[in-house]
C-alpha cells in the first residue's frame, strides 16, 4: 500500500466500559477521509453507521436501524446526491435526488415515496428545484381522485389533458390557479 492511501490520523472511541464504538480517520490536512465507522452498544454487533470520505467531501453513507436493517443511503456523485429511506421493516420509503447548484443542493429528478405496504404513495419530478410534476397515491396504490386525470410526458416537457397535448410553457395560461397541487407561478 501506497502512503497516500493511508489515513494520517485514525481516531478510536471507547464507552466506558472499554467497547469500541467509532473510529474516525483524517487525511494530513486533517480531513475525514477513509471510512468512518460506528457500531451500536456492545449488546447488539450491527454497526450504526458507515460513511467514506475523500479529503473531507462526503462520498456515502449509510445508517442501519437497531435491528440490523438499512435505515437510510446517502450516495453522492459529483453534483448529484441520491437519498434513500428504508422502514424498519426493510421496506422502501422513499428516494430522492438532488442536484448542487448555486446555494448547495436543490431537488431534482425523480422523488418517489412509498407506504409500509409497499405501494407508493407519491411521485414528483423536479428540474433545478422547480416542482414539474406530481401524483399523490391512497394506500391501496390508486391516485388520488383530482391527480390522475393529467400525464407529463418526461420526453418533450409537454402535459397530456383531455386528448390534448399542452406545452409546459402554455401550462400558466391554461392551467387553474392550484393544479394538481402545484401552485401557478411564473418563473423566469
């Protein structure tokens, strides 16, 4: 192994009672860097939590439930952060994408959250923080009366109303003042 993939400093926290419960490793400048590890009390083995870093930049994460579950994923790729949210159960809850822009991330791309039962229970699309599109499910997995009568087709940025197909930039003229829950504001 090369010296420059070796941590410079490596921390280790005890309880107490001498149990091993994190360790940290910083890079020369000081940095977390490596992978930083955390484990429950010494009555239960799972680990609690594992995040890696490269010379302080946070590259994943990944926190599991008391039981041995994954709890929550943070995976982050250059100027894209995904997030994903289990139930206790093991269960999906939710994923959602962010994107950086000027004052830190903002939400874009897919959202998609769901019930314990496994249905979903929304789905939202964003671009640059702008909310384009949303359906809002009950639990037994149909839409919500009021969100299904409108399609967004992800390709040419158009809605689908009536057998007629709408621009997005008609949508401010065309649409009521709340449609299908998203306020109607001109953005620049």
């Amino acid at each position: 192994m090369s010296s420059e993939k070796q941590p410079h400093t490596v921390r280790r926290y005890f309880t107490q009672s001498f149990c091993l419960v994190s360790i940290t490793k910083y890079d020369k400048d000081m940095l977390l860097h490596g992978e930083q590890r955390s484990w429950w009390d010494r009555s239960h083995h799972y680990p609690k939590e594992l995040s890696i870093y490269q010379h302080g930049s946070l590259i994943r994460t990944i926190k599991w439930y008391i039981n041995g579950n994954i709890q929550k994923t943070v995976n982050t790729y250059r100027d894209m952060k995904e997030i994903t949210e289990y139930y206790s159960s093991g269960a999906l809850k939710y994923r959602q994408n962010y994107k950086l822009g000027e004052l830190g991330f903002i939400r874009h791309g897919d959202w998609s959250g769901f019930y314990r039962n496994g249905n979903k229970h929304y789905e939202e699309v964003y671009v640059k923080g702008t909310l384009k599109y949303r359906v809002r499910y009950i639990s037994n997995g149909r839409p919500l009366s009021g969100y299904s009568s409108c399609d967004y087709n992800r390709v040419d940025n158009s809605v689908e109303k009536d057998n007629k197909v709408i621009e997005e930039t008609q949508l401010d003229e065309t649409r009521p003042k709340y449609y299908r829950g998203v306020p109607n504001v001109s953005h620049p």
